[in-house]
C-alpha cells in the first residue's frame, strides 16, 4: 500500500485561506440576494446556489488534494523513464 504524504504548512494555510475567502465572499453573495435582490420581500431566483455550489466542489477537490495525498509507486519509475 502506498504511502501517505503528510501536507506541509504551506499547502495546509492555502486550504485554511480558501476556506475562509469561500465562507466571507458567499456571505456578503448571500447578504447581496437578500437584502440587494429584494429576497426578503419577494421571490427572487436564488442565483447563488449555482456560485456557491460550484465553488464548494472546488473547495471539496482542493481539500482532497491536500489532506489525501499518497505517493505514487510508480513515480521513479517515470522520471528514470523520462531522463533517458
């Protein structure tokens, strides 16, 4: 079985950064729709959810990326393929 790679601090504090930058920008996004928009009085087409669904998948593949990372058997393998 590989190895897992443990992430660095660096890797760690970016997906921290994104975390925080998706939780601040969709609550002002969300604020915009409902006080902005008029949701609060009328039906409005909650066009958020597209922007913030799409963002959370990036937020699920950047954490994945980081916390999940294994190495790769057949990477030696590959850069002595690849220096010949």
């Amino acid at each position: 079985m590989p190895n897992r790679i443990a992430p660095t601090s660096k890797a760690k504090s970016t997906f921290v950064l994104h975390f925080v930058v998706f939780l601040i920008a969709n609550a002002a996004l969300w604020a915009y729709w409902y006080y902005g928009q008029g949701a609060n009085e009328k039906w409005v087409y909650p066009w958020g959810s597209w922007i913030t669904a799409a963002w959370a998948l990036s937020l699920i593949g950047h954490w994945a990326a980081v916390y999940t990372n294994y190495e790769d058997a057949g990477n030696e393998d590959y850069i002595r393929q690849t220096q010949n």
